[in-house]
C-alpha cells in the first residue's frame, strides 16, 4: 500500500515539474541577435535544406517564426472571404 501512494506522489511530481523545467528551459533562450530578422533566417533555412543541413535548416525555420510578427496572421485570420457567407 505504501509503494502504491509512493509512486502516484512521484507520478504526481513529475507531471508538475517537467512543464515547469520545460517553461524555464525555453525562458533561458537567448533572444534573436539585432540583425536575423525573419526574412534573413527564412533564405539561411533554405540554404540549409539545400546543401542538406536539415536540422539546422529545420531550427532556422523555427526561430524565424518565432521571431515573426503575430498580426498580420491575425489580420489575414479575420478577413472575411469574398463569396463565401
């Protein structure tokens, strides 16, 4: 019975300090150097998938849109679509 309760507290614990060891993981990132805007790490992503770099091409892409504007997805999102009701 005392190894049952054991394990949920640890199966308990776990589950609410990997999200939080994660969180904290991602806090430390550093941010984008000044000059990487999007656009630029989009074309180094591209020429990394191109010589075959595909981890590299793949975190370029993420940081990229990471670093992307939010709003104008938002704009295109709520656009109502001509012929469509």
């Amino acid at each position: 019975m005392r190894t049952r309760i054991g394990a949920r507290v640890m199966a308990a614990a776990v589950v609410i300090l990997l999200p939080l060891g994660a969180f904290a993981a991602r806090a430390q990132q550093p941010p984008p150097a000044l000059g990487e805007s999007p656009a630029a790490l989009v074309e180094r992503a591209r020429v990394a998938y191109v010589q075959g770099r595909y981890h590299d091409a793949l975190a370029t892409a993420r940081r990229a849109a990471e670093i992307a504007p939010r709003w104008k997805k938002q704009l295109t999102r709520n656009r109502a679509t001509p012929g469509i009701a």
